[in-house]
C-alpha cells in the first residue's frame, strides 16, 4: 500500500528538500550495513492479500470505504480503486507449522471481511484480474479518496500526459485507450515477504531474479481483461504498461520503466539497487520528514528511513527489496515478492508461498552461485515467456540448457523446494500439504489461468460473453469459499450464477465489437457485398480517424439496386449518397434500458456506440435476442430447480 502521508514533489524546493533526506537515508543504511545493526537470529514470512469487491451480479462494488469504516479491523486497508481492498497478515516466524498457520490467519482474515460484506449485498474475491471488470469500471470516480492515491494520478499525467494506451496481443488483442492510470486497479496479487540476512541479500535477491519464471508459471491466474484472452498472467504486461512514466522518443535512448524485472544481476550491495532507483527514477512524492537519521545513528537508535521508503514504494520491481523494523526495534531486510497473482484460493496461495520460500531457502545450498549458472537476460526472458504462456513454457535454464517448465518443476524445482523448508525445519505434514498441491497442479496442467480459458470455451458456445464471465466470477467465489486448489474445480457453468439480471447491464457489456466499417468514398458495392458476405443489416461509414460519419442499410441498397436495375445507368455511386448521415447513438456507459428505450422510440434496427466521436462499437436486435435467450435460458433453470425442490418436500 505504501505510506498514505505523502503529497506530489512539484517544486524544485521541495524535489531538493526531499532528495536531500533520501541521500541521508542511503547513507544512514550504509553505516547500519557496515556495522551489523540488522536482525539475523530470526527469520519471519509474511504476506498482503489484495481482493476485489463484487456485487451479486459479479460486477466491481466501490464499497471499500464503507467496508473499512464498519471494519474497523487493523489489517484491513485502502487499496487504489474503491472496488479493491487489502489485508495484511501479521509476521510468522519461518519454522514449523508456518504455512498452516498463514493459511489460518488468510482464512481468518477473509471471514471477518465475509460478514462485513454480507451486510452490503457484496463479496470478496481472489482473482488476479476480474473476469466482470469493464472499462467503465476504471474511471476516476472510483479512485479511492485518498491523498496518496490522487498525488500518483496527477504525478503520472504529469509525467506522460493523460493518454494511456494500452496493447496486449495473446489469443485476442487488447488495444484500448483510458483516461488515467487507474487501469492498473483491475491488477491484484498476492504478495510474500520473505526476511533475509544483510550478508546473504545480494546472493538471494538473484535466486529470487531466477526462479521467478517457474514460481510464475506455477501460479498464473490472470488471462483475461476486457473479455480479451490475453498472456496467461496479464497482470505482468498491464502493470508495466499502466506505471509506465517514458514517453516515445525518436532516439534510441535507454529509458526503464517503473515497473521492472531489471537489467542485470545484483553485484557488490543492496545498496546499489537503491543507487540505481535514485539515479533511474525521479522522485514523486515527498513527505515532511521530521526525523534526523544521521542523529538516530550515533545514538544508536533505529532509524525509520522514511524518505527512502518512500521512493522505494514507487519503483516497483517485481522482486522488491524492503526495509523494516521488527518489534525488538532492530531493522531487518526483506524481500518482497510480488510475481504472485491473487487467488485462485488461499490455499493455492499459501502453495505457492511455500514453493517459493522453499526454493529462496534450499537454492545456494544445491547450485551455489546462480550468477555463474545463468545468463542475466536468460531469467529475464524466462519470466516474459511464463507471463505470456503460463505453465507449458520453454525456458532457457543453467548452462544454456533448453527445458520446459512442467519437467523443470517436477524433476529439480520440487524437490529443492521440499529440501529448503526441511532446512528450517518446517512440519513435514505443511511440506507435503502445500508442496503436494504445487505436484498436482503441475501434473494435471490446471493453473488458475487454464481453468478460466478452458471455462470460457465451453461457455462462449452457450451464452453470451457478458454471462460467461459472471459466470467464471460467481464459479470462483463458490470455490474460494470451499477452499479446494484450483487443479480439482470443474468448469464454471452457467448455473453456477446465484443471480443473472440482464437489466443491470451497460452497453459496453453486450455491444459488438468486432465491427466492420466503409468510407464515404467507396462502392456501394462493397458495402452490398461486405453485407451480404457477413449476413448483416447495417453497416457503419467512418472517417480516416475512426469517427462515426453515417450509417449504411441493407434497405438502402436494395432500393439503390432496385432502382438502377429500372433505370441502368453507368455512373458510379458512393457511400456517401446512400448513406444516413449523423446517425443515431450511445454512448458505453449507457444502460441496456436506455438503449432499447431509444430503438423503442426511434424505430431502429441497430444503434451505433461512440466514445468522444470515435465508433467503439454496434448495438443490432441480435444483441437482443442473445441476451433474451439467457434470460429465458436462466428463467427455465430456475423453474426446473424450484420443481425439484418441491418433489423433494
């Protein structure tokens, strides 16, 4: 979440002021390095739990406010869109039955936040991207209202202006423009922390760079956004794309981004890799800072180190070095892995903590040196091709040697893993709890992410799209409550949807997208045979600039054709003169009422959908009886359920 108490750095006043106590801050940690202040006896795991809120019909609720206010509940905090919110998961000390006990305290959490939200007709769920979430979700009307929150907005659009493009290519592509960064709220994980001694974080950080494309593959949980199948765990490429603070330059010059897996392996200190931060990434937020750390030092008192903390909380790199203070009062290092996705279960979750912490810890002891194993780029491209492709990828692993992911983790991961958590000693029943569930999932192939594609598939077939992710959404929070891993759910139905209510729905959930356009300036004939190619009705006319100029029928061709076939001549005949010019529209936030209501009045057989002039997308009566096919689909279920019942009593 980051320090709340923070504003933007907007002058060169305040941009000095600040860097002057980051330096300090570096500084500080230097000295506290280099004469052993930190903790080593002890080592502790810890883990933030990010959800997003639904309502019954399985769209995002901006409730998060409300919820902490009844809350009232430590571990609970703000996350960026009110439709998200987080929880915390105090400390445990990194021996015995730990990960059992992180999955009680997860579960604990989760129940506490379920009677709250049962009391807004509202659920919580785990999920890395929300299946329901629409573009309309994700204006700033749903930002959480809360400085910190509205000084990243602004430093954002100050940085690379209010223009955000957004292009992912998989199965489908996603090329979209938004308004605001807000587009990064649609992403929540699950985030393990992991403390590490001052003299083993250098070697451990790079096993953690290593090991990150098959902990990710493992996990993924995040194919789609938009109704777009997309990379198997999207959440990598949207991150990076939505915190991207570079323009486009016409030269070739070096720019990283702000989400990052970095550029090279860490060498000599910890203290380089915040260096680097401060060299490559300027500073956006500033804080009074009242404490002196120079002074804490040669008083020997632990110092919070607030600035650096501060700008850490603003380079995010997917494997994050943390600085903290335990309750003894002596600082500690941690890592901060935020690779995971949330969900599918807390059990999954814990899974893959365990898989992870197991692998930090048995690593050096079976390889040694990862740097001398590996190429840098080689872990970097492995952890692209886990994102893009998901449990199935092809790696490039120790001395250059090919291998795919599934045999990787079975044949050397899993077991290394299982020797790292005996090392601390961790219950054996734990290690083959959660190490078995890794096992099974890698066996049978099933992550969170082919789960959701295999469920769409068949769903697509039966129902609408807008169904089939309420679907996938309502199948999610059934098995989430069960707490059963993802490798034994069976494919989300449409019975599985408590509630469906196509009322509830906004244009852009149902409108078509895959449109075909002409300009004013070709053949009617193309537009006849583009007509009749695709057995449609209407046929949109746009500019250069993708902007709706008018409206082609197939009426109006026939009474065209009709015409010339009485009385021939030679001319050429374009668009323009058959079309109808400022047709009528909508926009997508409309609802599904407004949107009958004006062919209702107007008589029309289709309804163009416009952005701000631009032509997103098309309303006809097949979008209609599609989604009166469901209703009356879901109305026969409930009929046949309600007779089942009654021959039961």
């Amino acid at each position: 979440m980051g320090d709340l108490k923070v504003r933007l750095a907007k002058t060169h006043t305040d941009l000095n002021r600040f860097t002057r106590y980051l330096l300090k801050d570096v500084e500080a940690l230097d000295i506290m390095l280099r004469e052993g202040w930190f903790e080593t006896d002890v080592i502790r795991i810890g883990a933030e739990q990010e959800m997003c809120l639904v309502d019954r019909h399985c769209k995002p609720a901006p409730l998060n406010m409300q919820l902490l206010e009844r809350l009232k509940h430590p571990n609970f905090v703000t996350e960026l869109a009110k439709f998200n919110i987080e929880a915390n998961v105090p400390p445990l000390v990194f021996e015995g039955k730990c990960f059992s006990e992180l999955e009680n305290s997860l579960l604990n959490l989760m129940d506490t936040l379920r009677q709250v939200t049962q009391e807004h007709d509202t659920q919580a769920v785990l999920t890395g991207i929300l299946p329901t979430i629409r573009k309309f979700d994700i204006n700033l009307d749903n930002l959480t209202p809360v400085d910190r929150y509205y000084s990243l907005m602004e430093a954002i659009n100050m940085l690379r202006g209010n223009r955000y493009e957004v292009r992912i290519e998989g199965l489908d592509e996603l090329n979209v423009v938004v308004d605001s960064a807000l587009i990064e709220a649609c992403n929540t994980s699950f985030q393990v922390h992991l403390q590490i001694k001052p003299e083993e974080f250098v070697r451990k950080y790079n096993v953690a760079q290593a090991i990150a494309a098959p902990v990710l593959a493992i996990a993924t949980n995040s194919p789609m956004l938009f109704g777009k199948r997309l990379w198997a765990e999207t959440r990598i490429a949207l991150f990076r794309q939505s915190i991207d603070t570079r323009i486009a330059s016409e030269y070739l010059r070096e720019r990283s981004p702000r989400v990052t897996f970095g550029n090279q392996w860490l060498q000599g200190s910890l203290l380089d890799m915040y260096k680097e931060d401060i060299m490559r990434f300027r500073v956006i937020f500033m804080a009074d800072i009242e404490e002196d750390v120079m002074e804490c030092v040669r008083n020997g008192q632990t110092p919070r180190l607030r600035a650096l903390n501060i700008h850490n909380s603003t380079v995010y790199r997917w494997n994050r070095a943390c600085y903290g203070i335990s309750p003894n009062g002596k600082p500690h290092l941690r890592i901060e892995n935020r690779v995971f996705p949330s969900g599918p279960t807390v059990v999954d979750q814990v899974a893959n903590a365990a898989f992870w912490i197991g692998l930090m810890n048995g690593f050096e002891d079976a390889y040694g040196d990862v740097t001398k194993l590996m190429e840098f780029d080689d872990a970097k491209s492995n952890f692209l091709a886990a994102a893009r492709v998901g449990l199935g990828s092809k790696f490039t692993w120790f001395h250059g040697r090919k291998i795919i992911d599934m045999e990787l983790i079975r044949k050397e991961l899993i077991p290394l893993a299982k020797e790292g958590l005996r090392k601390a000693n961790i219950d054996s029943n734990d290690i083959e709890k959660y190490l078995g569930i890794i096992e099974a999932r890698n066996e049978t192939g099933n992550t969170g992410s082919r789960w959701i594609l295999n469920s769409y598939a068949k769903l697509i077939k039966e129902t609408t799209k807008e169904e089939a992710m309420a679907a996938i959404t309502a199948a999610m929070i059934k098995n989430q409550f069960q707490n059963e891993p993802v490798h034994t759910w069976k494919d989300a139905n449409t019975s599985d949807i408590v509630e469906y209510e196509p009322t509830s729905l906004i244009v852009e959930e149902f409108m078509t997208t895959d449109l075909f356009t002409v300009k004013k300036e070709d053949l009617v004939e193309l537009s006849a045979d583009i007509i009749n190619w695709k057995k449609i009705r209407y046929l949109p006319v746009e500019d250069d600039q993708g902007r709706l100029i008018g409206l082609i029928s197939s009426r109006a061709l026939l009474r065209h054709f009709l015409r010339k076939s009485r009385y021939p001549d030679n001319r050429d005949t374009c668009v323009e003169e058959l079309m109808v010019k400022n047709p009528i529209t909508i926009t997508p936030q409309a609802t599904i009422y407004e949107a009958m209501e004006i062919m209702r009045t107007y008589q029309l057989g289709c309804l163009p959908v416009v952005n701000k002039d631009s032509l997103v997308g098309i309303i006809t009566e097949a979008n209609f009886l599609d989604i009166t096919a469901s209703l009356l689909k879901r109305l026969a279920q409930k009929r046949h359920k309600r007779r089942e019942n009654g021959s039961l009593t």
